[in-house]
C-alpha cells in the first residue's frame, strides 16, 4: 500500500499574508470615504497613482533580483504599502513627488533591504519622510476641508489637475489664497510667538478637539482599528502604548502651562495620531515582536511623536518618531526576550 505524503508544513495556517494585507486595506474604506467627502477627490488620485506606481516598482525590483514577480505582488502587500502613503500625503500633491515617495518606498526601504519580510523601517513612512524632506513646500500645501465657514478660494477641477500634473497653479490662484495652515502648523507656530491655545483654537480649521475634518477622519480610523484589533489581525499592546505615549505627556504639558499648551484630545485627533496607532506602527515587520517589546516600542514612537510636535521643527513628527523606533527595534527585541519556559533567570 502507497500511502501519500505532503512537503511541510503539515498544518497550515487558515489566513496568509495576502488575506491580512487585504482585510486591513479594506479595513480603511469607510475612513477614505469621509475623506472624500471632507477633501475632496485629490485622496482617491492619490490612491490610484500610489497603487500603480508601486506596483510598477515592485515589479522592477522583483525581475531585477530575479524573484517570482506575480505570487509576491498579488500578497496585496505592497497595495497596503501605497494606501499608507496615499493617506499620509497631502490630497492635491504634483505627481513627480507622488512618484519619487513611492520609488523610495519600495525599491529602497523595501527591497534594498530583502523584500518583504526583511526591511528594517516601515516602507510607507520612508517614502513620506523622503517627499517631506525633498519637496517642503509641496508637501506644506493643504487645501482646507470643505466646510461653510472656512472662508478660502476654491480651485475647480482643472485647476487641481493641472497642479497634480505641472507643479503649478494658475496664475489667478495664489498659494496663500488656496491653501491654509493645518492646525498643527498654526500651533508650532502659536506656541513659538507665546498664544494661548484658545487663541489658537478661534481659527475655523479647528473642531471640537483637533482638526476640522480630520477629527470624522479620525473617528472611522479608530473604528477600523477596533476592528482589526476583533479580528485578531493585530494585538493591543502598540495601539495602546503609542495613543499612551502621546496622550499622557500632551495632558501634563497642558495642564502644567494652564492650557497654553493644547491637550490630549488635540494630539489624538490630530496629524497621523489614529492612523500611525493601528495602521503604521503595527506594521509586523519593522515593529517590536515580543510583549514588552511591543509596549516599549510604540510608547517612543508616542513620545517622540509629541516632542517633535512641541519642540521640533515639523508640525507632526509620526513618521520621523516610527523610523527613530524601527533602527531601535533590535535593541528592544534583544532586551526584551521573553524567560525561556523551565529557567529560573
């Protein structure tokens, strides 16, 4: 009698990486959708140039180091990768910076170092550091969200397009009538001239807590992790120990300045709080893998994200605190071994 055999692993796992890649892309739909609704179309170009542009990089990369080009690109690993970056640009952004964050992206902090699996920092978040670094003013420029009472000049359809594809706005438009600062700008700068943060917060860019549009953004952010946090596509302890880490030097240093400061609720509704919490810095490659680690980890990435934001020269800072975390991932990993299971020590 013949009796058949199969090649290991014997078990296999019910979910892969294409299928966790997918559900946490599908995962930001709803909040894609408030964004559209907020600021317009620019999000959804975004998406798609991201989308193919690295696609088209992937590719590239995996024919040059002579790799299987349709299994890796169809994991949807590197489509989450451009969804991450998309979201972090800004919405109405000239293509050859969308282009050159994507080539980064991928072909550097991805495959320079392995592929998938290997790359030291998050792929999405050296791209944008790339673009910030490379083109400030591209990168500074946000249009207001859509609401009544923010009074600002409006671009049409045309106008839009032809910054995505020129780098310039018509000459009836000027840069300081179609675009604002960001709440996070106007508190860098409030803080550096002494306001106070009600001073601050009188501008119509402000919400409840943080910024106008941003904060449902946010909300349906926070949604979509709760849900992946259900679902057990990730754990916990990094969601919490960065809205930690952010959260509880903001409230001191608010109520230590007697409000001069902004508070908790501004840090979390702001800037890539939300998103960088359960999307970026869960990333399980370039993340702490083990419990304390995990906690360790994403409280630097907290703190740093606030010291940058309060005494840095970017009015955010995520992306610069995650890489300042991804080249400490090592240590952390290496200090934080968990007690082999029958050892007293």
């Amino acid at each position: 009698m013949r009796f058949a055999s199969a090649l290991t692993p014997y078990l296999r796992p019910v979910t892969g990486v294409g299928a966790i890649m997918r559900e946490v892309c599908l995962a930001l739909v709803p909040a894609i959708v408030v964004y559209v609704f907020f600021f317009g179309w620019g999000i959804l170009f975004n998406i798609a140039v991201c989308i193919v542009a690295c696609i088209g990089f992937e590719a590239l990369a995996l024919h040059w180091r002579k790799q299987p080009v349709a299994s890796s690109i169809t994991d949807y690993s590197v489509c989450l990768t451009a969804l991450l970056l998309a979201f972090a640009l800004p919405p109405y952004l000239p293509l050859y910076v969308t282009v050159v964050a994507c080539g980064f992206s991928v072909l550097v902090a991805k495959h320079a170092y392995g592929g998938l699996g290997f790359n030291t920092f998050n792929p999405a978040m050296v791209g944008y550091a790339v673009a910030l670094v490379s083109f400030p003013v591209e990168m500074s420029t946000w249009l207001p969200p859509s609401l009544g009472d923010i009074d600002y000049v409006r671009p049409d359809t045309f106008a839009k397009l032809g910054y995505i594809f020129t780098g310039e706005w018509p000459a009836a438009l000027t840069l300081d009538g179609i675009s604002q600062a960001t709440p996070l700008d106007r508190v860098r700068i409030g803080m550096r001239e002494s306001e106070v943060f009600a001073e601050m917060r009188a501008n119509p860019m402000f919400g409840d807590f943080g910024g106008a549009g941003w904060e449902w953004i946010g909300n349906f952010i926070a949604l979509a992790g709760g849900w992946l946090l259900y679902r057990g596509v990730i754990r916990w302890h990094i969601p919490v120990a960065v809205l930690t880490g952010v959260l509880i030097p903001a409230a001191i240093d608010s109520l230590a300045s007697s409000g001069a400061h902004p508070g908790a609720g501004f840090h979390l509704f702001s800037g890539a709080t939300l998103l960088g919490a359960f999307f970026i810095a869960t990333d399980p490659v370039s993340a702490a893998t083990s419990p304390r680690g995990r906690l360790i980890y994403g409280a630097g990435i907290g703190v740093l994200t606030w010291v940058i934001r309060t005494y840095g020269g970017y009015p955010d800072g995520f992306a610069f605190a995650v890489l300042l975390m991804n080249a400490a991932v090592p240590l952390i990993d290496r200090l934080t071994v968990p007690r082999v299971m029958g050892h007293d020590n």
